[in-house]
C-alpha cells in the first residue's frame, strides 16, 4: 500500500482555476394585463423555479403593513375550487414545491420542480394568485396569531432595538 500523502495543514489550499461560466441572458416578456415575465433558460438543465412577487404591505398600503404578512399566511388557505387540504394534495401530486413568504413590502409565491411540472406549477400558483377565497375563519385565525407573535415580539429588547434602528 501507498504511504499516506501528508498536507501542510497550516495554510489554506491554492485556489484552483475558475471554471467558465456563462449566465443566461434573462427575457423580459410583458403580458397582455401588464405581467411583467423575467425568464432565464439554461438547456439542458432539467428543473424549472417560479418566483411571483406581489407588492403589499408597506409598498401598497403604508398604513396597514401587517396586511402583507397576513396575507402570506392565508393565501393558501383556499380557492373557489379547492380548500387547503386539496391544494396540499393537489401541490404532492403534482410534483412540485411551493411555499408563501412574506416581507414587510413583498408577499412571494415560490414553486420548484422538475421541468415537466412547469405547467402544474404555474397552474397552481395562477389559482391561488387569482382564486383566493380567504376563508373568513381561517383569516381571523391567522390574524389572531399573527397580533400574539407581534406581542411576543415587543416584549423582547431586540424588537425595541431593531425599530430604532429602522427609525434611524
């Protein structure tokens, strides 16, 4: 057997050469409603990810921005056709990933999956984005937690800091 090669642990290792890479120009497409459509292709490249960004909170209503949150909570609550148990059936058979994530100005709709699920995937995030019922309960639901997590949050000195912070 061979001795074991010894390595000068005391420095990093030399980096080694840049491999080439060429980033896809993105195509900017707007629809007939207005839709602005960045899409990057990368052939041969067998996955596809969607991000629709939905301006709300304090860059649509300043005066209310608990309202993105909020609605990042219950947006896939349900829609005309499906309550949130189908849609989280429907999102499994699929093959998709998807989640809602809120920002003090942004909510945005994510989903991943393979490339063949691209037309699932949009399917699903065009219902929700255009079909969301908001049931009335789910909504005071989430309200309700969301007012006992900022509760919690203002009882904390990082919460008082981070608004002076911000004021500043």
């Amino acid at each position: 057997s061979a001795a074991p090669a010894t390595f000068d642990r005391s420095a990093p290792p030399e980096p080694g050469e840049a491999r080439p890479f060429d980033l896809p120009e993105p195509q900017r497409i707007v629809l007939e409603n207005g839709l602005e459509v960045i899409v990057i292709e990368r052939p041969g490249f067998p996955s596809v990810a969607a991000r629709l960004s939905i301006r709300a909170g304090y860059d649509a209503s300043p005066d209310a921005p608990a309202v993105a949150e909020l609605l990042g909570r219950t947006l896939m609550e349900g829609t005309e056709a499906m309550d949130a148990a189908a849609i989280a059936r429907r999102v499994d058979a699929s093959g998709v990933a998807l989640s809602v994530s809120a920002s003090p100005n942004r909510v945005v709709i994510a989903g991943s999956g393979v490339s063949t699920t691209t037309d699932a995937m949009l399917s699903i995030m065009g219902e929700l984005v255009n079909d969301a019922t908001f049931p009335t309960d789910r909504v005071e639901a989430r309200r309700d937690e969301l007012v006992d997590e900022l509760a919690l949050s203002a009882s904390q000195p990082s919460y008082h800091a981070n608004r002076q912070i911000r004021r500043v």
